[in-house]
C-alpha cells in the first residue's frame, strides 16, 4: 500500500503534469488561468454573505473621520504611512462606504495584475510557472487578498526580490523601504536583497539597497513625524503590546482544540485591538511561551543575518529562501495570526520561482528543486486551510452558535490546528534550507576570526 507521501507525490505530479511547456510558455493560456482564478475569488466572497470586507469598512470610518481625529488618534496600530495610501480609494469613493470599498477592491487586483505582469516579464525560463503559483496562492488566498492592504507589502517584497535579482538594487531597497513604511516588517528583509560579496571585489548590491531602503524609510518617517507627531509615529511599535492571545496564533491551537471538545473553561471575545482573543484554562502559560518565541524567533533572525553577513552574502536564491524564512518566524512566533499575514509569502514565493528558474543545471540545483516544490505546495496547502477557516468558517469557530452551525466548531478548529502545524513544518523545511547554505563555511569563517583574535 502506497504511504500518504506517496500519494500526494503522485497527486502533485498529475497535476502538474497539465501545465505543459506549451502552456506556460502561451501568454493567452495564463491571462485565462489568471482571468478564472479571480472569478473563483468573486465566487467564494459573493457566498460567504460578503462578511470579509468588515476591514475595509474599518478603514473607510478611520479615514472619514481623520479629518476631526487627527492622524494621532487614527489607527494607531499601522505606520502614519499606511493613512496615506488607505485616503486614496477615500478620493476614489468620493467619500462614499460603498464607493470606498469599491475602489479598495479595484485597487489591489491592478496590483495583483501589475505583479502577475511583472513575473511574466522579468520571470525568465519559469515565468510560466511563476505566474501560475501566483494565480493559485491568490485564489487560495480568497477574498480577503482584495480587501486588506497586506497585498502591498506581499507584492513589494516580491518586487524588491525581483529587482535584487536582475541587478536593480537601489530599486530594490526602495520596495523594501516602502513595505517598510506601509507595515514595519519588511524592514527585517533587507539584509537578504543584498549581494555576494564572495563575487565582486567590491559589493555593488548591498550599499545600493541598503541606502536606497535607508533613505525611503527616513523621509517617510520624518514626513509622518511632522504630520502625526512622535506618539504616533512610535505607536505602531508599543500598540500591539498587551495583546491576548488571538484565536488564530499557533499558541491558541492548544486552548482552541480543549475548546471545541468541550474540555476546560475558555471564553472567545472581542478585543479592543479588534480581535477576537481566547481566554481561560491554561491560556496565560500560552501567552507567555509566545512571547519567550518572539524573542528567540528575533534572536535566530538576528544571528542567521550575523552568519549571513559574515560569509559574504550568497546567492539570490539563498536571499529568497532567507525572506521567506524571517516571514514565518515572525507568523510562527506572533501572538497573532491574522488571516491576511498568510499574503506575505505570496509574493516572495513567487519571485523564488522566477529565481530558481534563473540557475544554471548542478547537482544542488536538483536538490533545490526538490526542496522548493515542497514548500511551494506546503505553502498552498496552508493557505488553502486558512481559506476555510477565515472567511468560510470563521462564525463557528469564533462563536457560541447552536444547531448545525455549531456542530461545524471541531471540524474548522481541526482545520485551523492542521494549518498551523502546517505553519510550524513549515519553519522546520526552510531553517534546513537554510541552514544547508550557511554549514559550509560560516563556521571556518568564525573560526578563522577566533584565530585572528588569539594571535592579535
């Protein structure tokens, strides 16, 4: 009997086998598969009662009452940045909700179709199949890819890759600079754009992204500290501080099972962070083993860069596999995970196909290959699953529902459990991934520095 690794080999393979090289070579061929899949996006948000667009009627009151608010009391839990792109489609919509979320919507798929074209024209010898694990992870994504403005930063980490990649560096820091500014995390990502200095006597990557991101971030943020003022401009840092424990994070899986078969005593509320938190049995220790990972998920980004730095970069591929990495450890060891985080790795995971396709044939290559096929359908998979959970079923999970809607609580919780376990495996592959790039000559290189020290 074949083992369930087997099998989903053999799935995957029967599947990819109708994306033939004609295929995905045809440029009508991948306007119709990207034309489809957003049709089965309208699908799936026209047939769950349309209920994931509760945060861009958020933005939309934040943003029609900024005026008498002011930029301090206004969203404080996004950089003053992010106020300035989410009044455009306010401009869009004449001041109107309706018209608000409208043009919201209009605007991320022109940014899903500007990146989708970008991969087809920068995406080389896998362009074809760059394009397709777009189209699929957006779809999987579902709705919610159109109503929060985490598609930029996807998309613009994206870009910074892409660019990084075809010798676009300063370009490059300037997309990272921006997600930066819009969401603060893409800040952690710039090391991994920059070049191999083992290469070039002289880096011509890394000063280039560096200053170029350096400088977009800093007069985005003194252009918000004159227009918000200091408190606001630091909010986004100390806002999420005394946080509970979301529903969703991989430390509520735990406490979200006992919930769901009825062991233990939990309450599921709204918080005032615009969550829904759980809280009772056992929960304050959960709480707390996230906020111990948030530290060391912060100390291995900072020494996997120490490693980074110290043997001269890498290739771009490494760089990739390095920002998809830094993404999940600040997922897997958040005390949330809000359904939109899971875009971050779109686009990323995106340009990694764009440069994978790129390599010349060896023997690592293959190893590679085998490697990235792996996390591209662990990626999907886990996106998927987050679909079913939010939208699709998220009122059983986050209510005291009776009846039928009820009885759904286990199975959604089930499916929640497996996606963040998904979440977890994840993080295993890409640190072996990681670490099959930096073994071979950061520690000689620590070595020799120890040496150099000793006889100094």
């Amino acid at each position: 009997m074949w083992s369930g690794e087997r099998r989903w080999r053999m799935t995957a393979q029967a599947v990819l086998a109708r994306f033939t090289p004609e295929r995905l070579s045809s440029p009508r061929f991948l306007l119709t598969f990207w034309f489809v899949t957003r049709l089965v996006v309208l699908g799936v948000w026209a047939t769950t009662s349309l209920g994931a667009q509760n945060d861009v009627f958020y933005y939309f009151d934040h943003i029609d009452a900024l005026g008498q608010a002011g930029p301090a009391a206004t969203m404080p839990e996004y950089p003053t940045p992010a106020l300035w792109v989410l009044s455009v489609p306010w401009l869009l919509g004449l001041g109107t909700s309706t018209g608000y979320a409208i043009a919201f919507a209009c605007l991320m798929l022109l940014l899903d179709a500007a990146f989708t074209y970008s991969l087809w024209r920068w995406g080389g010898p896998w362009r074809g199949q760059a394009v397709i694990l777009w189209s699929v992870f957006l779809a999987f994504v579902g709705p919610t890819a159109y109503l929060r403005f985490d598609l930029m930063t996807s998309v613009l980490t994206g870009w910074g890759l892409l660019l990084a990649h075809h010798k676009r560096p300063a370009l490059a820091g300037v997309a990272v600079g921006l997600g930066a500014a819009i969401k603060l995390w893409p800040a952690l990502l710039w090391p991994a754009l920059c070049g191999n200095w083992r290469q070039t006597k002289s880096n011509t990557t890394a000063w280039p992204v560096t200053i170029a991101a350096g400088v977009t971030g800093g007069v985005l943020a003194v252009a918000s500290l004159i227009w918000g003022g200091w408190e606001r401009l630091i909010s986004p840092l100390t806002y999420q501080t005394d946080r509970g424990l979301q529903v969703e994070s991989v430390f509520a899986s735990v406490p979200m099972l006992l919930r769901s078969l009825h062991i233990g005593d939990f309450a599921v509320t709204v918080s005032r962070y615009q969550a829904f938190e759980i809280w009772g049995t056992g929960v304050p220790f959960w709480l707390e083993s996230a906020s111990i990972a948030a530290v060391a998920g912060y100390a291995a980004i900072v020494a996997t860069y120490v490693i980074w730095f110290w043997r001269g970069h890498g290739r771009p591929i490494e760089g990739s596999v390095l920002t998809l990495l830094v993404i999940v450890i600040l997922i897997v060891t958040n005390k949330t995970f809000s359904p939109q985080y899971v875009m971050w790795l779109g686009g990323p995971l995106a340009a990694m196909a764009v440069i994978m396709g790129a390599r010349t044939p060896s023997d690592r290559l293959t190893a590679d290959k085998v490697r990235f096929r792996k996390i591209a359908w662990l990626v999907l998979a886990m996106t998927l699953a987050t679909l079913v959970v939010y939208p699709v079923g998220y009122a059983p999970l986050v209510t005291d529902v009776t009846g039928w809607t009820g009885a759904l609580r286990l199975p959604v919780t089930l499916v929640l459990v497996a996606r963040n376990a998904m979440m977890v495996w994840l993080l295993v592959e890409l640190s072996a991934w990681t670490w099959s790039f930096v073994k071979p000559g950061a520690w000689a290189s620590l070595r020799a520095l120890g040496a150099r020290e000793a006889t100094a």
